[in-house]
C-alpha cells in the first residue's frame, strides 16, 4: 500500500465495527463500507444536546474525524404540507401528524382534517381521522388543514 493513501485512511465506528477509511469519503462509500441495508438511514454521533447527523446515501464529501462513531438504523421520510419529516416508526397517529404540521409551538386537536397519499399497500390513501393511526411508508404525504371548527 502507498504511504500516501495509508496517512489518509482514517479510524471510524459503523455500528460498532472499527473500519478504516479514506478521508474525506462520500455518504455512499460509508453505506458500502458499513454494509448498511438499503432501509436504513446512517447517522455519525454527535456531542452535545444536537441531533445526530444524518449521512445521506449519496455522492456527497463526508469529512471524517478519528474515531467517529457512525450507526445505522430504520427511518422513514414523510411529508407533511411539503416539509419533510423523519420517523422511526412503522405507524403514525393523528396527533403526531398534526404536532409535526404544527411545529414545536402548537398542540395537536380535532380541529384538523389528515388525509394522507403514497401510503402502503394495507392504506395508500385516505383520511386519519382524531385518535387513530396508519401504517407509513418512505415517502409517504399527509396533508393538514384546519376544519374551521372549534
């Protein structure tokens, strides 16, 4: 091996495995890396009170640090009202789908009409009425819009 290449190889953690990989990489050679199935979402470890960092499967530079700690899991990405949500549940109720809509500031009612598109097979679309939930799939829409009652 080159030494040029070995002072560039870099320690890290996918799923508690040691690798070593090329600094800087892509997201998609850290999923080939890790052997990360294709429905899950990679995430390297933060410190802190932050939200991990997603790795997106794709041709994006990933800056590597030593001994980076990287870890896979199930995430599905839905819509609501066009902004885009990550959950990691295979279901969702009503009152998620309004908080998500809502933001941090407001507090689900059954003041909003949820209907929802691109669903899975069991409910590709069709209307979460107050109190229950549906299946998710990535993908997935909802839309959320008030009834005008109180």
């Amino acid at each position: 091996m080159n030494s040029d290449v070995a002072a560039h190889l870099v320690r890290i953690h996918i799923n508690r495995e040691v690798f070593n990989s090329p600094d800087p990489t892509t997201g998609e050679a850290l999923y080939a890396l890790g052997s990360v199935p294709k429905d899950e979402k990679l995430y390297r470890e933060v410190e802190g009170d932050k939200e991990d960092e997603r790795i997106f499967r794709d041709e994006s530079e990933v800056r590597l640090t030593a001994d980076a700690h990287f870890y896979s899991q199930e995430a599905i990405d839905i819509l609501v009202n066009g902004d885009d949500h990550e959950i990691d549940t295979k279901e969702i109720t009503y009152e998620r789908v309004v908080e998500l809509y809502l933001g941090s500031g407001g507090k689900a009612s059954n003041e909003y009409l949820v209907k929802y598109s691109h669903g899975p097979k069991e409910n590709p679309t069709g209307t979460l009425p107050p109190g229950q939930k549906v299946k998710v799939k990535d993908g997935m829409r909802f839309r959320v819009a008030g009834t005008g009652e109180s």
